[in-house]
C-alpha cells in the first residue's frame, strides 16, 4: 500500500494509518451530463483519481475518504439523467464527514473538488464548518492551479465542461469515461450567458442548455493524454506544495 | 449494454434508456469497520454490485443510479474509520436524488440497502418523500430475503455484520472486500445488547464494541462462494419477482 | 399511589419520586381512524394504559410522563379524521421532553408504542437522541412480544390494525374505546399491499384504502376481554423482565 | 353525543360531522409545575374541558381535536417534572394538525390555549401558518376575556398560575386536579421581574423560581368553585359570541 | 461622542467602550407601507432614533447596533413595497446579532422594537435566546409605555399604524419620513378585524387592507411635533428608568 | 426624484414605480472591523451608495430595497464589534426579500455586495433561489469590475480590505466613513494566509487578526478621492452596462 484509501481499508489498518496520518482529502464531485462524449459520473471519478494521485505523493500523512459523488448541478438539470444536490444537502454530508473523522483524530481537511458548480458551497462549507466543527478546511478547484499548462495546451476561449481540459484529464486519469468516437465541439447557443461569465461586472444563474446545445464547451476533439498528464501533474505539483507547506511536511 | 448503469452513461444515453425504464434502482450502503476481514466500504460496494445484478435481470425496464456510498453507522463510530450520516442527511440525499429523476419522468424507486443501520432511515424516507413528491418509492434489506439460503448455510445465532452471511456474499459479488488471511470470528463481549436484539421485547441503540472486540459477529471463517452465490441468487429471485408484479413486467 | 404518573402529580411529589425513579416511560400513541368500531384516539389511550400497567408493575422505580397523542398516520389520511405527525415533528417532540427530564435528572426512557406507523421514526429518534443527548434510551411496540398469546387467539392471516388483537387489548384496558355494536370484520380490498407486507422482499408505502375499505383488518368480531388480557399481560411480563434486566432491578 | 369531540368518534361518525362543521378547537396546553396544589397537567385539562364546552354550546358547528398537551414552559424547568416545548415544536405540532384537518375539509381553527408561555408563539403559529396553509386561524387564551369576572373575584395584584383565579376554574371544570389540603398562597421573592411584569416599559425573561418559592402565585386559598363557575362561564359567552361573528352562525 | 452607536466606530473605539457598556440595545424595526403619508423605512427609521435617544441618556453604559431595518409584515404584503420576513428568519437575525456581541463581552440586550407586528416573534425570540445562549435579554415596544401622553393626545379609538400617535413620533423623531401635504385620516373597512382587534375574547389574523383602503388607521391630520415629543419623552423616562433599574444604575 | 428608493417612498409613489421598473437591486453589505480609520458599517453603507448611484443611472427601470446591513464576517469575529450573520441567515433575508418583492411583480433582482466575506453566500443564494422562487438573479461585487482604475491606481499587492480601494470609495461616496487622522497602512503578520489567498492551489479559512494586526490590509494612506471617483465610476459603467444588455434597455 502507497497511499491510504479509507475506501480499501480495514478498521487495524485504519488505526495504523492515523498515527502518521494529518489530513483527510475528501473528493467532491458531481453527477452531470457531460455531453455526448463522457459518462455521467465523470467529476465523481476524477475527484477521486486525483485525490488517490494526491495521496500517493503525501503518502503517509494523508488519507483519502469515500468520495462525494453527487454535487449541485441544477444548471444541468435539463438533460437527461442529471442529479442535483441542493446546496444544503451538500454541506450536511461534509459535515458529518468531518464531524466523524474528528471522532479518529483528524483536524485538517482538504475538499478536492472536481466540479465548478460546487465550489461556492464549498466555499461556504468551509467557512461554516471550520467554526461549527473546530477543525482546519481546505478546498481546492481540482486542476484549476495548472495555470502554465492550461495556458499552453487550452486554445477554447470558453472552456471548463467536457471541453479538451477535461476530456485530457480524463485519457489520463479514467480513460473508461471516455468515448473516443464520439468526441465533438461544443454546440455553442447565444444567451444571456455571454453577460454572465466570469471576468463580466455580474453574475448569474443560467441553464446549461442556454449555452450549449450539445451539454459541451471547448473542443473535446482536441484532447489528449498528453495534454492530460501535463495538466494534472502540475496541479499535483502545486497542491502537494501547498499542502506541504500548510502542514510543515 | 445489458444493464442501465447511470454513472457509466451519457446522456443522450440516457435519454434512449428512458422510453423503457419504469423504475431507478438506489443502492444504499454505508462506509464502516467492517472487522478484521473486510474494507470498509463494504456495504457500499455490495449494494452497488447487487443492484447492477438486479438491473441484468430487469433490462431495459430499471436503471441504476449513483451509489449513496456512506449511511447511519454510530453504532459503529468508535471503531477507526467509520464515517456516519445524521438520519436526515440520508434523507436529504434521497429526496435530492429522487426529486432529480423525477425530472426526467421516472416515478418509482428502490432503495436497495445493504446496511441495517439505514433500515429505519430508509422507511422513514419511503414515507416521507412518497407523499412530499408524489412518487411511488419501495425500499428492501439486501439479501434479507434469501430465507431458505441463510437458513440452511448460516449456523451462528448472532450475525448480520461481516460474518459467514456478509463475507459469503462478499466473495461471490466483490472478491476485493475480503482479506482471506485475516478470517476471524466475531469477538463476542458480553452487555445489554442481549437484551435489545430482535425478537425481544425492548430494542434500542448500544455501540458496536459492547457487543463485540473485533467488530465482528457470526463466523465469517465459514464463508464462501458458494455460500453468497446461494444466498445472493435467491435473494435476486425474490426482488426481481416482486418488482415484476410491481411494475406489471 | 402504586404508580408515577406525572400527570397527576405536583412537583414535591415529582421532587420525592425522582430518588427512586430510574426510567420514563414515554407512552407513543397516534390519532387516527380505527375502523367502525373504535375511537380515533385509540393508539394513544392504549399506550397510556399499557404505560401505567407497565408502572404499576415497576414502582417506585419508573415514572409515566403525559402521552404524545398523535402520530404518523399519513398513510390513514384520507380517513375522515386522521391527524398526521410528520417524522420529524414527532423526533422533535420527544426531543424537547428526553431534554426536559434529563434536567430533572432523568437519564433512560422507554418509548412504549402502540401505532406500527410510528416505529421506524421511533427508531430513528432512538439512534439520535441517545447521542444528542447522551442518554439511554429503548423502544417496544405494545403488546408485539405477547408472542405465545398472539399465536394461541389470533387467527387472521393479516391482523394488526383495528382487528382482533387490538379490539381485545382496548377490550381489557380501555373498553370505551370500542363501539361492541358496529364491530366488522376488515372490508380487504386487493391491491400493491399484498407485495409489500412485512414477508416479502420489499416494503413500501401505500394507502390504507388501497388495503381495506372499512379501515379494519382482521377480524374485530373475534375479540375478547379474555383475549386483550392475555396478550397485555404477556406482554407486560415481557416488558417487565426487560427492564428489570436492564436497571439491574 | 352533543358535542363533537374527535377523540371519541369513528371515521364514518367524523364523516358525518363534517357536513355541519365549519371550525376545529384545537385545545393548547402545558406540563408544568403548578405549585404544591395542582398536578402538573392543570393546563392540559383545562384546555380539553373548556374546549368541550365551548364545543356543546356550538353544536353541530365545530369540533374539538386532540389535545396538545405540552407546551413553551421553559421558564418552570427547573421545578421537578416541568416538560416544555421549543417554539418551533409547538408551531410544527400546530402544522401538521392544521394540515391534516384541512385534508379533511376544514378550514377555520381556534387555538384555545390555557397557558401563557404559550400565547406569543401561538401568535406566530396563527401568523405564520394561515399563509403557508391558505387557512384562516383564531386564538384565545382561555378566560382572560372574562373581565367582569376577574375584576370583581380576584383581588391579588400579582396573579395568573396557579391561584386564585386557576384554582376556581380547575374546581369547576376539572376538581380531580387540585389538593384541597395543599392550597397555599404564592410565596413570592422579590426579584428583576417586578420591572418586568406586563404594564412595565420593558418586558423579558425570568425563570418562575426568581418569582415565587412555591411555584404559585396569587392566593389559592380564596378559590372556589362558584368563582369558577363565573370566570369560565363568562368567558364561554364572550368565545361563544365571537366565533358565531366570525361564522356567521 | 455622547452615546455609543457600532455603526460610527471603529473597532479600536468599541474596544474602549465595552469598558463600561452593559447592555445593546438593538433597533428593529419593518419596511412595509404606511399609508400615502410615511415612507416605508418608518419604522425602521423610528426605531434607529428612538434607540439613539435612549443612548444617549444612559451613556456611557449602552450601545446600539445596527438596525433590523425589516421585520414581519406579511399583513401588509398586499401594499405595494412591502417587505417581510419570517418570523424565523427574524429570530435567526437576532441570535447572530446576539451570538456575535456575546463574543465582545456583552451579555444584557434590548431588543427596541417599532413594529406590532414583531412583537410576538420578538417574545418567542427572548426566550429562546436567553436559553440558548446564556445571555439576558429584554424587549419593549417602542412609545407603549407612554401612556399619559397617550391617553391625553391620542382620541382615535382605532390607532397605531401611520396614525396621529406615529406621525407625531416622526414629527419630533424623523420629518423627512412624513409627507405634510398627504396626511390623511384612515380610511376604514368594515371586516372580521372588528372582531380580531385587541381586548376581543379572540385574536387572529387579517390582512390590513381589509381594514383601511389607504393602509393608515387613526387620524394622521392631527398629529403634531409637540404630540410627538410628549409621546417620546415619556417612552424614553419610562425605558431609561426600567434599564436603570435592571442594571443598577 | 431621479432615482426609485424604496426606503423613501410611500406605497402610491412604489404603485407607480412597479409600472416601469423590470430589477431590483437588493444592497449588500456587513458590519465589521474597518481597522482603526473607518466605520465598521463601512460596507453596507457603501453598498447602498453604490446602488442608489447605479439606480440614478437606470431610472426609472430599477428600485433599491433596504439594505442588508450586515453579512458573513466570522473572519473578523476576533476584532470589536463584529457582528456576523451564519450563510442561512443571509439566505434567509435574501429569500424573504425576493419572495417579497415577486408579489409586487418583480422578477430580476441584483444583490449588490460591497463585502468579500458574502459572495460564496450569495453564489448560492442566487442558484438556490433562483429555482426556488422562479425569479432571476444576479450578483457582482460592488467595485471588482473596475479592472482598468484599479490596476492603474492601487499599487499593494495585497489588498482588499480597509485600504487604498475601499478608502478611496468611501472618500468618494461617504466621506463620514473615513477617520482621516487615522489613516495607516496594514499591520501585516505572517502566517498560513499567504498559501491560502486567491491565486494559490488552496483556498481555505483564517481569521483576520492572523494576517493583519490592525485589521487593514493595502496602504490607506495613498487613498483619494479622486482614486474612489475613478474606481466607483468605472465600476458603474460596467454594471449600468450588463444591465442594459440584460434587461435589453
């Protein structure tokens, strides 16, 4: 064993591992339409590729829970076969998460989040939680700190769902999520959405399918493992320096 | 595709699978100590896997969701490990989740569970969200419905928690859960648990390690394939045929 | 006075009982239609008798607290006059009154329960209170442990609800309940029911209607006095013995 | 029967009474100390008795329901057997009657509430639920309208629990309730509630123990059952006439 | 400075002044219609100065906070304008408030209220609170208590919104909240309220149109400034004594 | 009147505006430590500045509601005077204010937030109630749009919180805000904050008093008016102008 998977523990192993072990990752995704080219279960199972990757480098002062499988998606609600958390749902279960790792000794917390509709709640957990619960949260945007990689290898001004970054991801985390033939282009619909974006003077809510016709963004066909093992292991790179220095490893 | 499993679909998958499909399974499991011998994410795995059977058996009428992977396991909390949800937690995922694909236009639902810590929860919840949703929810104990399988293969008087039942169905549903080398009976301790089991006249809540060391019961060294096929194909029989008479299959 | 019941007593009665007394009996009962031939408040005065029988047996040592008087009975509700508890209203209830008598120094509690709607909630108020409140706490459904008597006078295959047994228990315990002049047998009406019973491999919700038009099951017209007596006193010994067992009495 | 009282019908005798009925009397109560001369269920039969008497002289216009026989006592915690209510119990409780009454098809309520420490949220409840329910809701605190009566037979200045005024009413409507050998006059302790007393500049929280040493205040031993024969029966006249306004009866 | 209010300091300033101060007084107030003669804010506006007056008598021992600047309105929510709240949003507004200054120190509070229709949410929230978060709270409607002032200068029988009393109070309090050239006298509807007003034997809910077509009671024409300061000086010699005394001033 | 206020208008005036306005803009603030140069209602007055100047802007299609005077601010709990709303709180009024304002036929509102510490809140308050209410929602943070001014003008690199920006905003558009005599650059201490900030791989929670001893970060003492000028105005540009495209004015 070359990380702590609570997941494929027994409780002798689990009381070993917490003499070294100083954060908990919880993997937070989601479970969304992502076009006609990935599974449903797509951020749910990067959360937890990423986090097992993670934990692989911390190894043995990290480990990794059961993962969060749904997240809040109404936006995509319109398409079939979506589940949405409402955000209160979310943060009940990472309270209870956190409130029983607390009962094993666990007083930091990393929710490694792999879907973007999730992080205000996240965001919002974490502030509530740390208080509520006395611990030490810290939430991260899966891949979102691999900024030279993304800059070099992401051309799609309007990217982040189902789009070349995430498909990469995908060939090089969980290539089962994956169906190579029938890769496509976001079918890009005109909308209030253009306002709405991030770097506009507001935000806002919007369907999914006010923006794309397809439930894509970005350019799938342009994915790769490379460009997947380049986006991931700089994310890795910067979250395990990060935590390292939070953690004084 | 023989099965409609919704985390491995797209959604225009989906949407196809949904001119057949009367009915979503829910598999409920738990994240908890599960002795010496077994993962802890046990309860989760088996219900996921149970109902991917029941879902071959039932195609293309039924498709199966996202696993709840964690339940109401206090009982448990002081074994290392163990993660637990408050009662309404669990609820609130099942309404989220049910209020979800009710959306798409499915009105029935199992809650297929592995973990009697969820029973109460379960039934709660089957009450609740029917009349708050309008929807039509059944809800059943795994394999709690093999009567004739257990009652000729399960000798122990106590068990129902990672013994010669549990590990059985393990081994013939998810060979990965089972640390064949660490087989141990349950560590049974004396305490007030007698007086609370089944079948007396008072019940109420005690902690696992009062009635156990090793967070075991029964005797899981008696397990075996050919046990959990037994067991795990007739308690399949009995849920495909009542779901058969339900939906009018 | 032979028995506690904190209803009729004032407080420096109450100041003088609390040296003795180890355990409150909660008495759950519902209001709900019972058919023809009984009184919508049935399950409660029922559970109170059951309580202060139960009292009597135990003095000094428990006390009676005033009845929760309604239940859940959503599934009655389209009998003229149900009232319905939703689940967490009565968690909720028996919250307020486990907190209030633990100030009075009260730490175990008995939920005695005479309505089959109310036990799963009562189970899931039982896991949550305990730990909440860090108290003790058991639950029984009335007269389900007069086993050997249930067996020897009660012939219908499918009883539990305004039928034989009940009518006998009310016959004994409360006799102003029953309306001996309109006593029916249950009108059954054929339906999803039949699939969902508690024997098969799954349960669920369904309306009372949908099982029997005049509200009964059973057969009311086989009660007895005789009857209610031996199923009541069965079961107080049972009850009885379980808590003398457990307050090491 | 000259009266409809809800605990004592039968589905098809409520069925019956639902063509004449236009209003539902929900008797509000409280468990708490009432001194050394009063059980602790004083408000709970008092509320159920003067709703019975309101109901007869109404008759075949109104019911009454099950009595909610705990309330908002949390400033009489600390005199032995005292059970309250959180607010938010008490206004849920209030909900789900009115809902589960209004299935039935009625549509006007009375909250006849005994007990002072239950008006200000009865007051939310009557608010807070005839918008969210589309019902129309009335409350009264039993005899404080009887004026007359009050002014001419009580003469303590401080009065209002059991006292001279309680007292009376209990000897009338519910004598089993008090010890005629106890009656004793509040021994009053001075305290911050004198400046807090209605008819004060500001009003606020004290616990009853601040107030008085017995638990009672005013002078139970001016009591009788004429003076309660006169408080109650004036204050049935003036709810009488009121709810034959307001149904145009 | 002569008189402390948060929302003109900076922190080093409060630091300085939790020296001696005792006791916050909180302002609350609504944003609802008050006829076609007062802005909306007037009672939110009155409650501000009413609270600043009475800190200024009772420097250096009071502060006030920021004000609750909407309140329960839902009887006038059929004006144009109006805002309401629950009366559970409200209560969570004033434990945050409340929680939050327990934390510099301060363990008194007033809660200083303009509005009728918080008043029982505001009772419901004293003691709450007081409970649940160990502190001392006291509530007063604003000029209520200046009943000399009252009786001599108010000859309308039906008084209390937008009415000479408050017209006048904002006279002397807040002119800008008045609109001279619009005062109109209230422009009654005959409704159930006739039977709902204060010193009826019952109370309920009605919503204020189907009392006034111009959403004003009373006579507005003849309130006055010097009207205004009677009322208010009384209020405040009252309020400012009642808190002497309760902090031993 | 050039501008639709609500808080200054009478219910005729709010009739007559509801014919032409399509958006209401809810202000934003809190109540918290500004360090030792400015008021601790720093944000909400400068939100209700900012939306009655963006009001002028838009007249007559958009009213400003009362302000939200105080918001999520447990990162300065530790500093005098803070008072902080939990999230559900903030939700809470968002949803009573929006659900208001619905009835008088409002259907877009924008939350206009001058305080950092409420926008993961406002995030998901604008998707919770989005759906919940059937309105649309917006939200930006007051001046972050500014991109151009802010760049050219605000030289510290880490900013944001009582320095040069909001200074010079409120020299601009509440002076009284501002202790020029006090005016001091953040007293910045080490700690984890700097691997949390925006920008890192992580983000997570600290309190204020870890980063900066004197509650400021940035160099108040470079603020100006005309710097706040150049901010504000750029800033409503933007927002004037997202508005106009959505509301297609």
């Amino acid at each position: 064993m070359n990380s702590y998977l609570l997941t494929e523990m027994t409780w002798p192993e689990v009381k070993d591992a917490l003499q070294t072990v100083k954060l908990a990752i919880i993997p937070v995704g989601a479970h969304e339409q992502h076009g006609p080219h990935m599974n449903e279960s797509c951020d749910a199972v990067l959360a937890t590729q990423l986090s097992n990757r993670l934990a692989e480098r911390l190894y043995p002062h990290v480990l990794v829970t059961p993962t969060v499988n749904m997240g809040v998606s109404i936006h995509h609600i319109n398409f079939p076969g979506t589940i949405t958390l409402k955000p209160e749902t979310l943060i009940s279960i990472l309270r209870d998460m956190v409130w029983s790792l607390k009962q094993h000794g666990i007083e930091k917390f990393l929710f490694l989040n792999s879907h973007g509709g999730n992080q205000s709640t996240l965001s919002v957990a974490c502030t509530t939680l740390t208080h509520e619960l006395g611990v030490e949260i810290f939430y991260a945007k899966s891949t979102a700190s691999a900024k030279n990689a993304l800059k070099e290898h992401v051309q799609s001004t309007l990217y982040g769902h189902s789009c070349e970054r995430e498909v990469s991801e995908a060939l090089y985390l969980a290539p089962q999520l994956v169906r190579m033939d029938k890769l496509e282009k976001g079918d890009i619909v005109e909308g209030k959405w253009r306002n709405l974006r991030p770097g506009n003077p507001l935000q806002g809510t919007y369907q999914y399918e006010e923006m794309t016709a397809n439930g894509c963004i970005g350019d799938a066909t342009k994915a790769s493992y490379e460009i997947g093992e380049k986006v991931v292991e700089e994310a890795l790179d910067g979250l395990e320096g990060s935590i390292r220095k939070l953690l004084d490893l």
